[in-house]
C-alpha cells in the first residue's frame, strides 16, 4: 500500500524525516507524480512526500547510523523469548 505522509511519518507520526534514495524503478517514477521517497529516522520506515513539503536529504553518517540501527532491531526480534 502506498503510503503519503507530508510533514510527519504515517506509521510512528514523528516528523524526523529526510529524503531517501529511490531503490526501485517505481520510485524513481514516483517524481512524475510529485511524490519522492522519504525515510523516518525514528522507526526507519519508507514512505512518499509530496515534492512541495521541503525535507533535509539524508546525509552519509545518517543513512549509516539508520542501517545499524535497523540492523539491531532486526537482530533483536529474531531473539527468542
């Protein structure tokens, strides 16, 4: 399901968000609907911004920290209880 969000992630309404690099065809096509890919920095989920909303783009040390911070959690719910 595609979600748009404009000035607050849709999942954890948190407005930590910054642009993030298209990973697919479709969001690299995304553009032709004024939409553009964002991340939150709190949950780490992906969604789309309208091209209006201005969003800070991502900067190397951000998308590094983001991945180890996925990573962790990932690690932490294949634990068993």
């Amino acid at each position: 399901m595609l979600r748009i969000g404009r000035e607050c992630c849709p999942y954890c309404r948190r407005s930590n968000i910054q642009v993030s690099d298209p990973e697919s065809l479709w969001e690299e096509l995304a553009v032709l609907l004024l939409l553009r890919p964002v991340r939150c920095c709190d949950c780490g989920h992906r969604f789309y911004c309208p091209l209006s909303v201005p969003i800070p783009i991502a900067s190397a040390g951000t998308a590094e920290s983001m991945k180890a911070t996925q990573q962790a959690d990932s690690a932490e719910e294949d634990e068993p209880r």
